[in-house]
C-alpha cells in the first residue's frame, strides 16, 4: 500500500473489542492507520 492509496470500506476490532468501521471513522475527518504485526510472531 502506497500514500494516498484508496482501500475498501473494512470493520476491525478498537482496544475495547467493538467493531468500528473505517467509514464511520472517516465521518469524523481524516484518520492516520498503523498497522504492525503481533509481537513475537515471524514475519
């Protein structure tokens, strides 16, 4: 994925365990996603 790549409309889970769209998120203004690996997994 590249800066200011389009993704499609995805649900995830917040810190709470309820699910949250990305959508809904951008209703509220723009939005930074980082996205890492879980710890002390390969890859």
């Amino acid at each position: 994925m590249k800066v200011g790549a389009v993704v499609e409309d995805f649900s995830a889970l917040d810190q709470n365990g309820e699910s949250v769209k990305l959508s809904d998120l951008l209703n509220t203004g723009p939005i930074v996603l980082y996205f890492y690996i879980k710890a002390k997994t390969p890859g």
